[in-house]
C-alpha cells in the first residue's frame, strides 16, 4: 500500500509539472516554435516509452529491498538514460532532416542531454 501509494503520488507531481511547463511555454513561444518544441518532446518520449525497463514496479513489487536490487537498478537507469542521450543525439540529424525543419537539430542536440 506504501509503495502504491508512492507511485501514485509521483504520477500526480509529474503530470502537474508537465502542466506547468507546458503553460509556460505556451505563453513564452509563438505558435511556431511552440510547434517545433511538441515535436522534439515527442520524438524524446518515443525513446523513453521504448526504453523503458519496469524498473520501478519491479522495486516495489519486490518483498525485500536489499543493497544489490537497489544497486542494479541504478545502474541500469544511468545506463538507460546514457544510451538514450546517445541515441537521440545520434538520430537528431536525421529526425531534422526527416521533418524538413533544420531548427530542430539543435533543439533536439540540447534536450538529449535530459535523460542523462
């Protein structure tokens, strides 16, 4: 009950902070670039629901959390999110070119640093 209750209260604070974020874009980005940044987060979630482990449910279904659980899955989140960098950054040209909009390259350049 502790840990659903936990995982639900970091699904709210998340969701909330997306909210915020995308209320303040909108109202410092003209519609373009407003356009230009939907593209970017969703070629960055693509890769993120892709990758994604099940590390967490795995912790909080697991009956006892020894040091080397825990460890592991640390590990295998940094590596998660290092390979994600990589990767959208090694991809960004061609999602640039892709969607003929060459300002997205350097958008997506930066924002594949957040995973990591």
């Amino acid at each position: 009950m502790v840990g659903a209750g936990w995982m639900i209260l970091w699904r709210v604070a998340t969701r909330l902070l997306g909210f915020g974020s995308t209320l303040v874009l909108a109202r410092a980005l003209v519609p373009a670039d407003f356009g230009l940044v939907a593209i970017a987060m969703t070629y960055l979630a693509a890769f993120d629901a892709f990758s994604i482990f099940g590390l967490q449910d795995a912790i909080i279904r697991a009956p006892d959390h020894d040091r080397a659980l825990l460890d592991t899955a640390f590990t295998l989140s940094v590596l998660r999110g290092l390979l994600n960098t990589l990767v959208i950054a090694g991809t960004a040209p061609i999602a640039a070119h892709f969607s003929d909009e060459p300002r997205l390259l350097p958008l997506l350049l930066v924002l594949s640093l957040f995973p990591a």
